[in-house]
C-alpha cells in the first residue's frame, strides 16, 4: 500500500528520531505509526475504532512484539505518560471543538510539540481550520505549514 502525502508530510513534520516518545491520536491503519517506529521512535496510539486498533495493529505486529508500539482502543483519557510529540492526522475534533486540546497539551513533556496535520476536502477549509485551531493553543508557540494548496499542518511548541 502507497503512503498517502498527508501521512508522509505529517509524519516528516514529527521529524522522529531513535528513542523519541510520540502519541499518536486517531492512527487509523498505523501507517504513520510504522513511519514513526522505522525511524526508531516509541509510539503510543489511541484510537477509538476497534477495527483500526485491529488492522494497525496486524499492519505493525513487528513493531508491537519489539515494544516499540503499543496500539489502543480507547480516548485520551485512556492515556498516561510524556510525549515528546504528539501526532494527530484528520482528526477533526481538534478544530470542531478546539476545547478538546487540554489534554492533548497536557499529554506533552516539557519541550515538547503538537502537531496538528490536516487534509480537509477543500483547500477554502484550510484556513478556516487553521483560523478554528489556534486560539486553544493560547501560551504556546503556534506555526502554520501548508503543502500545496490542500495539506495543513499547526505545530505548537
């Protein structure tokens, strides 16, 4: 299966590194999760879909039986530990209900960033997206990356 831009972008804006802790939120099929692991990062991932945890966790077997992925069912609440990176692609809750960011930000350790990467289905959306996310990032450093005119990515330091 052909890495999708918006994956590969999103992925590629974590810039992972060995050892690195990233959460990822929403991970889908876990392609960005075998991304991440290649590139010798620790991943955490959450999703709410009983049939994504199954299929990213068949797709990154390998990845899960070194320890180096660890694939749940369930909400950010289900989540404990410090991420250097937190990874969140299409999930638009972030930007309908931008409250929904303090436990993200919360999940962060100190010096850590969000990354927020979008491929909305129309590039008008791009800036309302953008325009939605940042004032839940109040205190933080906010900066806004677009691909093309469609991909979208608000990383918060």
């Amino acid at each position: 299966m052909a890495v999708p831009e918006r994956v590969a972008w999103a992925v590629e804006r974590v810039a992972p590194r060995p050892g690195m802790r990233v959460l990822e939120i929403g991970f889908g099929r876990g392609v960005a999760v075998d991304l991440l692991c290649r590139a010798g990062a620790v991943v955490t991932g959450v999703d709410r879909s009983a049939r994504m945890v199954e299929v990213a966790s068949r797709r990154n077997a390998e990845h899960v039986a070194a320890g180096v992925a660890d694939l749940r069912l369930g909400t950010l609440a289900d989540v404990t530990g410090s991420f250097d990176a937190v990874l969140a692609v299409n999930v638009n809750a972030f930007w309908t209900a931008p409250r929904d960011l303090a436990p993200v930000t919360a999940a962060l350790a100190p010096g850590g960033v969000l990354h927020l990467c979008y491929e909305p289905p129309t590039a008008a959306q791009v800036e309302t997206i953008a325009d939605r996310i940042r004032p839940a990032l109040a205190g933080f450093t906010v900066q806004t990356a677009t691909r093309g005119d469609r991909l979208l990515c608000i990383t918060a330091r």
